[in-house]
C-alpha cells in the first residue's frame, strides 16, 4: 500500500528538506522502528527490500549487547512464569491487587503495573523489577526466555541493513530509561554511550534519535540539549500527529503502529486527522452554545 500509493521516503532526506526549507510530496511518509528487534531484520527488512523502501530503526545499544533485557521484557515474563495466582504489591504509595491466573488477568494486571513503574525514579527501577520478580517465586530471566520475535538482532543484522542502503541506524540509548528520570549524568551518559555503540559496530555517526517511551513527559529541555550536544540532528517522539513545516527537529510527532492496513490506510491518507478536526470543531461549537 506504501510503495503503490505514498512516496516514502527516509528520516534524513526529511530533515534535510526541513533545514533548507524545502518542500515535500503530500503524500510523503518516513518509516520507523523502535528498540531493535530481531523482528525488524528477519520480518521487516525483506519487504523493504522488496518494495524498495527506506526506513529508520531507532535501537537500545545495551540490548543489542546482549547487556540487558528491557524491563518491561522481565516484568511480562515474571508474571507469566509467577507461581502464584493473586500478588498484593504496594507501590508509589498504592496497593495493587495483581491477579495472575489466565493470560487476559496478567495482561490487566500489566496495565495497571507498568505506568506505576514507569513513575520511579531510573536508579530504583531495576531493584523494583528483582524484588516484584522474587514476590512472584521466579529467577531473573535470561534472553533465551525472551519469545523469538521479542529478541534483540544482533550488530551484524544491524550492520547488513544499514549497508544495504534500505535502514539507517538511529540511537535509543543505551538501556532504555525514560530520559526525564534519570539524573544529568545518567542521560548524558545514555545518550553519548548509545552514539558510541553505533558508531562502533556500523562505522557510521549516527544523526536521529527516538526518546524512550516517548510522550512529552519522558523527555525534558535538558534531554533535548543533551540530544542535540551528541550530534543528533533530529528525534521522534511518540506524540501523535502529523510532521508541520514549523515542528522542531528534535521533537518529531509519530504514529503508532497500525494493526492492519485499512488502519495503517487511515493514518497515512490523514483520515484520522480529518476526523480529529470535525470532532474539536463539533465540541467548539458545542461550547459555545
Ligand atoms: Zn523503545
């Protein structure tokens, strides 16, 4: 649907046209990846090469280390492996009843547990993981644990794609923190050890960068002076919408991932932003009445 109808095109060939104030197609659309995924290579990468598109996979250097699982990996997987059916678990001041029993509970149950964790501060998060991990009986996993789609590629999937000229690599940190709750030192060091990984192991300096987690609370002033003082030239956030002609670079808005294509369809055409701007108008008027 892309290739037929969209003009894709990369990460940098937008910021380029937005620093020298040039315009692009309508229908332009830039793809992107998140984490690093071995999903991403064995999955993604043949039908870019098959269609001849571009895209930008934004990775977490210490994952693709094989350093470290992402925290949330360990929480979904200590509530599947828990020994136990019911966890009373207080955080931030609040007792979550946490039912463990079918699937659908762990899933409830992960919803009301990962925006609570997401509150701590960085440094307590990981501790938090190994006590809520001991609670439930289980040992801390390792990443033959992890589902194969839920692995990180390795550097020489990251390498191949960046050579074939179809990926470029964008940075993610290096653990995946959410940047607005680390100290200083924690995020500059986040940010320049993740350049340096990349840099590293592909040969190239990487431009674009993507904020864990992502929405305008994960990321503050500091974060994006910290950005831009690596070398990054632009950064996606999560914040939906559309790229404006004013938007900053290192505040680009993105789409989540469409679950089909009449969903991916809708967001490209800009039928969810049409709809978007009859409903604020409808609730203006509304108001004024
Ligand atoms: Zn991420």
């Amino acid at each position: 649907m892309l290739a037929k109808d969209y003009q894709v095109i990369s990460l940098s060939a937008l910021v380029e046209a937005r620093t020298k104030g040039e315009s692009l197609p309508d229908n332009a659309v830039v793809i992107t990846f998140d984490d690093g995924y071995a999903s991403n290579y064995e999955l993604a990468f043949p039908v870019l090469k098959e269609f001849g598109l571009h895209a930008t996979i934004f990775v977490t250097t210490g994952f693709l280390d094989r350093e470290e699982m992402f925290w949330f990996q360990r929480i979904d997987l200590a509530l599947g492996r828990a020994k136990k059916e019911l966890l009373d678990w207080k955080i931030n001041g609040k007792k979550l009843r946490l039912y463990l029993g079918t699937y659908t509970l762990r899933q409830q149950s992960l919803t009301l547990l990962l925006p609570e964790l997401k509150e701590l501060p960085d440094a307590d998060l990981l501790g938090e993981v190994a006590r809520l991990e001991a609670a439930l009986g289980v040992d801390e996993p390792g990443f033959d644990d992890l589902p194969a789609a839920m692995r990180p590629m390795t550097w020489e999937m990251a390498c191949e794609m960046s050579f074939s000229g179809h990926v470029d690599i964008g940075g993610h940190t290096h653990t995946h923190p959410i940047l607005s709750r680390c100290d200083t030192m924690a995020m500059r060091a986040e940010i320049a050890t993740c350049r340096d990984r990349i840099h590293a192991e592909t040969g190239e300096l990487p431009t674009l960068f993507a904020y864990p987690n992502g929405s305008s609370d994960d990321f503050t002033r500091e974060t994006l002076m910290l950005v831009r003082e690596a070398g990054f030239k632009a950064a996606c956030t999560t914040i939906t919408g559309r790229v404006p002609d004013n938007v900053p670079m290192l505040q680009l808005p993105r789409y989540g991932s469409p679950e089909s294509v009449w969903d991916a369809k809708a967001t490209v055409s800009g039928a969810f932003e049409t709809l978007k701007d009859w409903r604020q108008r409808y609730q203006k008027a509304r108001a004024m009445l």
